[in-house]
C-alpha cells in the first residue's frame, strides 16, 4: 500500500522488502508518500480521538433522523457504514447533484445491497469532515435520494 509504514523486526521488515520488490512495489520515486505517511504520523494520528468521536456524534444523528442507519450503530473508529433506503444508481446520481449545487462531496459509488431497493457508503471523519456539525451531516445524508 502506498504510504503505508511496516513496523516489525529487522527479519519480518525483510521478508515484506523482498515481497514488495517481487510484487512490482518497490518505485523509486516514492518519496513523496513516505513524507504523507510521516506527516500523517506528526498531524493526524494524535487527532484520532477527535475524529472517532465526531464519527459518534454523526451516527448518531444519522441514526436518529430516521431516513438511514448506521453500521455499527455506534462507530468504534472514525470510519463506518451508512445504508440507505434507495438503489445505489439513486444514490449515486443525488451524490452528483449536491457536489454541483454545493460543492459538497459525499461519496458517490455506493456499495449495492442484496436487496436491490437499498444501499450503503462509507464515511470517513477526517480534518474536513470536521467543519460539519453531525445534524449537517444527517441532513447531507437525507438528501441521498
């Protein structure tokens, strides 16, 4: 995985160079996501609390509304599932149509369902997904249809 940082042994980091080189994984110009991996370290990582928090405040806003579900109902990390009441090609198109009125980007390849009636995308909290109060967040999500 690109900007991905192995920790281990100086056998077990090994053995993975060898298999990054046989895999095709060993470009010589990736520096630049090294340099992301580290800054994630220093700027992202102390703020996963935060997140993960934000993400519950989310789901549970989500969850509340009525319209979709979260899965888990409460998230353990800053990412989870939402599954909507609508086909994912509604979805998808809804998703389209916000990100040209407002300039605001919610996923926009939900996962199709078993039942063909219903679908589910993932939500990531980050740095961004900040600046959305979880009620803006369940109202973002509502319009998914």
């Amino acid at each position: 995985m690109r900007g991905a940082v192995l920790a281990g042994d100086r056998e077990t980091v090994d053995a993975a160079s060898m298999w990054r080189r046989r895999l095709g994984g060993a470009t010589p110009d990736s520096w630049h996501a090294a340099v992301t991996a580290l800054m994630g370290l220093d700027e992202v990582l102390p703020r996963m609390a935060e997140f993960r928090d934000h993400a519950v405040g989310v789901a549970a806003a989500i969850n509340a509304d009525g319209y979709a579900t979260t899965r888990p109902r409460v998230p353990q990390t800053p990412l989870f599932h939402v599954h909507l009441p609508v086909p994912k090609d509604v979805v998808a198109a809804a998703a389209q149509r916000i990100l040209a009125e407002s300039g605001v980007e919610l996923p926009r390849h939900p996962r199709s369902s078993p039942d063909p009636t219903r679908c589910a995308i993932e939500l990531t909290i980050g740095v961004v997904s900040l600046e959305f109060t979880p009620r803006e967040v369940a109202d973002l999500i509502r319009r998914l249809r």
